[in-house]
C-alpha cells in the first residue's frame, strides 16, 4: 500500500516537472496588463478640471484634498476655479474608482503604474505638482471614449487631453478673444 502511495505521488510531482510554468520571474519579466487596469498614479488634466471637487466628495475615505481660488480663465464654457491643491494619499486608497466615476468632465483617470514603494508614509500623498508633471497614461477603465478609439496606456503612451475627454473643453487655457461666430464650447481649440 506504502508503494503506491510514493508512486502516484511520483506521477504527481514528474507531471508537473515538465508543466509549462504559469509564474514569472517579476521584475525581470512582467505580464500584460489589461488597458482598464486601476493603476495607483491616477492621470489628471487640468485643461480639463474646473476644479468642482466632485472627486473629492466620492472619496469614501476622503483621501482627496483640493484647494481652489476664483478662476476666471473660461468665462464663455461657465468659468471654473484655479487649482492651488490638488493632493491624493495613496496610501490610504482602495483603488475603487469613484472619484474617477464621478468627474463630469473627464479630468481623473485612474494610473496604469503598480510598483509605488516608499520608505514614509506621507511620500505616498501625490501633490498638484507631480500630478502636472506626470506622462499622461490613462487607465481606460470607466472612459469608453478611450476604448471607442483603441486607447491602450502600456502600448500607446502619452494622451494629450483634447483626446482625452468626450468634449475638448479648454477649462484651464488662458482665455482668448472669441472670434465672430466661434462656437463657445471650445471645440478643438488648443
Ligand atoms: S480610487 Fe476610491 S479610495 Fe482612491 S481616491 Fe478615488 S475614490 Fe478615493
Ligand atoms: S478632477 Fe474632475 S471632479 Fe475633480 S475637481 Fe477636477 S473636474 Fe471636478
């Protein structure tokens, strides 16, 4: 009885000694991501923010600070404010989403990024700051419009926020003198 139980449990061990492995030796070598993955950089235009701080009132935890002052940048598209604060602590968000959800005008996008260590906790807060500064790499998760023209953030890199919204309205861009008939919602007026 002994000697069948080491054999099956040969048979076990050498069919899985020749099995293709599943695993990957992670940093060297990565699996694909999927374009909707919920990535912890989040991508924030300001072209596109008016500042309503919708965002941050989703955020069950709370975890979003935004600071404001009078803008008076776009009085034609209905005014917006000026960012002076825009903090997101990381360390503390469950990835779920709803403050992306809940942009009306698709200015926060989750990240595509995974790999965020830091030694102290508050270097986990991302600030106004490193959000302007950081490469545009929407996450598609909750935009069908980036989905609608086959964005992929792993593959297609950087995405200029006239394409990144479902209308290019120019909130943040210094107003301009409107031309004679000029449509006021801005269309492709960089
Ligand atoms: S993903 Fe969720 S927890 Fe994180 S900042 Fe957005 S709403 Fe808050
Ligand atoms: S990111 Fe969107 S929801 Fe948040 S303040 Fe800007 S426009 Fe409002």
């Amino acid at each position: 009885m002994y000697g069948l139980g080491i054999l099956s449990g040969m048979v076990v061990t050498l069919k899985n000694f020749f099995r293709k492995p599943f695993t990957v030796s992670y940093p060297e070598q990565r699996l694909p991501q999927h374009p909707r993955f919920r990535g912890e950089e989040f991508t924030w235009y300001e072209e596109r923010c008016t500042g309503c701080a919708s965002c941050a009132k989703f955020c069950p935890l709370g975890i979003i600070r935004i600071v404001t002052h009078p803008g008076g940048t776009t009085p034609a598209e209905g005014d917006s404010y000026a960012i002076d604060v825009f903090d997101i602590d990381i360390a503390r968000c469950m990835f779920c989403g709803l403050c992306v959800e809940a942009c009306p005008y698709d200015a926060l996008f989750m990240g595509s990024g995974f790999e965020e260590a830091k030694y102290r906790r508050r270097d986990l807060v991302i600030s106004v700051e490193r959000l302007r500064a950081a490469e545009k790499r929407p996450s598609t998760w909750y935009r069908p419009q980036l989905e609608g023209q086959a964005y992929d953030p792993r593959r297609d890199g950087s995405l200029p926020w006239q394409k990144a919204g479902r209308e290019p309205w120019p909130y943040h861009l210094p107003q301009r003198p409107q031309a004679e008939g000029e449509k006021t919602t801005g269309e492709g007026t960089p």
